[in-house]
C-alpha cells in the first residue's frame, strides 16, 4: 500500500510536474499551449454542461441523494472499478446511483435497472449540477460537483468521508486538473510504487476496499440463455485480448499472443481434452483461430457474454476487459501479460503469467502504446516469451482446481 504523504510520495509527483513543464520553462510558446489547453478545457465542458442543463436535466427524486459516476474507459475499466462503486453504494444505501460510462452498455453487465441504479444513454453526457454528488472515475476518482447542503441533511453519516475525499483530491489536484491528460501519468506512478490501478481511486475516494475484492454479478445477468449459440458444457473460452475499441490501423495490438500460438495451444488442449468444447470468444477485430469447436467471434452481443464465460470450466486470454470481468464471476482465467502490468491489472483469483523480458509500456505514448513498441520491435517481448507449453500447463492445473 501507498504512503501517499511520505516526503518519497510528494517528491515522486514533483518529479511528474517538472516533466510535464519542462519544456515550457524556457519557451513562452509552450506555456501559451499549456494555457490554451486549460482554457479550451474551460470553455468546452462549461458549455457542454450549460447544453446539458438545457436539454437533458432530469427529474430527480428529492427525498433521495442523487449520485452521479462517470465511468471512463472501456469494460475493463467499468469492472475493475465496479469495487469502488459498491463501496461507495455501501456507505450511501438509501441514494439513487445514475451512471454514464464512455463504453456502452458495459454498465449493463454490472448492475440491474432499478428504482435505486439508472443507467443513463451513452454519448449525451449528464447535466452534473442536477445531482447531489458527481464524481469521474478511472485511474483517479474526482468529485466534478457536491451539493454539501444535501449531502448533510440527507447523509450525514457521510459527511467526513466525503470531506476527507475532498482534501485528498485536493492534494493532488495538479493530477486532477486535467485528469483526461493526466491519468496516463498517475497511473505509471502507480506502475512504478508496484501498486494496483485502484490504489488511486481507493485513496482519493477515502473509501475503505479491497482492491483483490471479488463478487458475483446479479443472477439476472447471469441466467441469460447460452445453449442456442450452440454451446455445450463442459467448455472453456479462448479470447486473444483484443477490445473492440481498438483502432488498429491494420496493425496487431502488442497486448495479442501471436495466433499461431493461440491455434496450437488449442489443437494440444483438444488433444488431452477432446470432451471439452473450446469456445472462441471475440470481437469485429478479433482473429478467428483454427481448431475452436465453436467460433463466436462478432457473434454475441456484450449483454450475453457474462454467462458465457460464467458458464466456462475456465477463460484464455490476454489482459483484456473480459478477465476485468472475471472479477464478478465464478470462472478462473488464465491471462498472459505483455505490455501492460500484472501489479496494475492482475487479479488475486485468477493465473497471471508475465515474462520480464522487456518492461511494461502502457500509457508511454498515448493510444499508439497499444499497437507500436516504443523501442521498434513487432511484437512485444514480454509476449514473445509466453511458451505454448507453459500456458497450456497453467490452463490444465487451473481447469482441474
């Protein structure tokens, strides 16, 4: 865990400030830029937020604490972020929780629609000011607006939890200033401590969770049937890691295990286990592999997939936002590492395999860290050094756990 008022803690995010401004320390053009960025920022949400609140304020119930999450980043970032929100449902029982993510539907596969969760239509960002509390979260968690009148007439229990919060983003409020920027530059931060990408969010929060928490997704979501995509148990799930998300450019994201080592992993697994239906899950961008009993890729719908691989003896893959939902599930995944870093993204309960045959790159250089190598290699070396063999042993001991 992070000492994050240890004089080590404020140094290391000096060091973070002084690289961002470096360049502007002998160049007025710079710093003309950086103060464009901050006012373009001003000036963008502000009337983003005044068409909001002229077109889409809600009608709230005014008997109830009104919460909005913001929920940046994919499904993944949805799941793994998940612990945080129902810490935060835990400390505020009685509120209604309103959340809009930047992934649609993913928070459908987290949560039933009910009179105290709303679900809110993705791509019309929500007025803030309409809710008692709105908070942004990734790799940090910000408070965007609180009406502290409401909070201490309808929550006062809450009321030193929140102002603890709000003191801690306050510390560390160069970070949250332009945290659409500056995410990427905390979250190596926390690379660099060993620490998991919730330790963040734990700490600005002052919210009290296990970042290796682990759960069970509503029995709703979960009892989808499956049997009419022609699957049948006992079966496990392959996926190559790749998001739907990815703009690839005709390139391999660096996170992907190479498919012909996919396709003979599988054709040695058939080999020992020809009674286990393989399953291969996926997404428009995703390779089909040789040898899958049953290829689904770009055939199921997002809302189906939780009890797809709930169902599963056990899930393959690279680091991807489906072994971000394994949190939620009974299955086990085996997960290949390359670019990205077990102590940030791996989960206690599943196999995490990592080769420290390069370092990890992730959020090194914007969105091009997913498909090109910082130091001109195809392929990433960590991945390169994931044998067939080895992966397919790990499986084997996991399936029969």
């Amino acid at each position: 865990m992070i000492d994050w008022k240890s004089p080590q803690t404020r140094l290391a995010f000096e060091e973070i400030r002084s690289y961002t401004e470096m360049y502007g320390r002998g160049s007025r053009v710079v710093r003309l830029a950086y103060a464009y960025r901050r006012l373009r920022n001003r000036v963008y949400y502000g009337l983003q937020q005044q068409l909001a609140g002229f077109l889409r304020r809600p009608t709230l119930q005014d008997s109830r604490l009104n919460v909005l999450l913001h929920l940046r980043g994919g499904l993944g970032d949805c799941a793994a972020l998940w612990v945080a929100v129902e810490a935060l449902r835990k400390q505020l029982p009685q509120a209604v929780f309103h959340y809009y993510s930047d992934s649609p539907n993913a928070v459908s596969l987290l949560v039933v629609p009910d009179a105290q969760n709303v679900i809110l239509p993705p791509g019309k960002m929500p007025y803030r000011r309409a809710y008692d509390m709105a908070c942004e979260l990734c790799i940090s968690f910000k408070t965007v607006y609180v009406n502290k009148a409401r909070v201490e007439k309808l929550a006062a229990h809450f009321v030193p939890t929140l102002q603890e919060s709000l003191s801690r983003q306050q510390e560390l409020g160069f970070f949250l200033a332009d945290n659409y920027l500056l995410d990427d530059a905390l979250g190596r931060f926390l690379y660099h401590q060993g620490a998991s990408r919730l330790e963040a969010v734990r700490y600005l929060s002052a919210l009290d969770f296990d970042v290796n928490q682990t759960g069970r997704l509503p029995e709703p979501i979960l009892q989808k049937e499956v049997s009419k995509y022609g699957i049948k148990a006992p079966y496990i799930t392959v996926h190559s890691g790749i998001n739907a998300a990815f703009k690839m450019k005709g390139k391999v994201p660096l996170k992907c295990w190479p498919k012909a080592n996919w396709e003979q992993l599988i054709a040695l697994f058939k080999k020992q286990f020809p009674q286990i239906q393989v399953v291969q899950l996926g997404s428009k961008n995703s390779p089909h592999f040789k040898g899958a009993d049953l290829d689904l890729v770009g055939k199921t719908p997002l809302a189906d997939l939780p009890a797809i691989l709930n169902g599963a003896k056990l899930h393959l893959d690279g680091e991807s936002g489906l072994v971000q939902l394994t949190r939620w599930l009974d299955t086990r995944a085996v997960v290949l590492f390359g670019p990205t870093a077990p102590c940030l993204f791996a989960l206690a309960k599943n196999v995490n395999l990592s080769e420290q045959k390069c370092g990890h790159c992730m959020w090194l250089q914007g969105p091009a860290w997913h498909t090109d190598c910082l130091l001109g290699k195809e392929m990433c070396a960590n991945m390169q050094a994931l044998g067939v063999e080895d992966v397919l042993k790990k499986a084997i001991q996991t399936k029969l756990n």
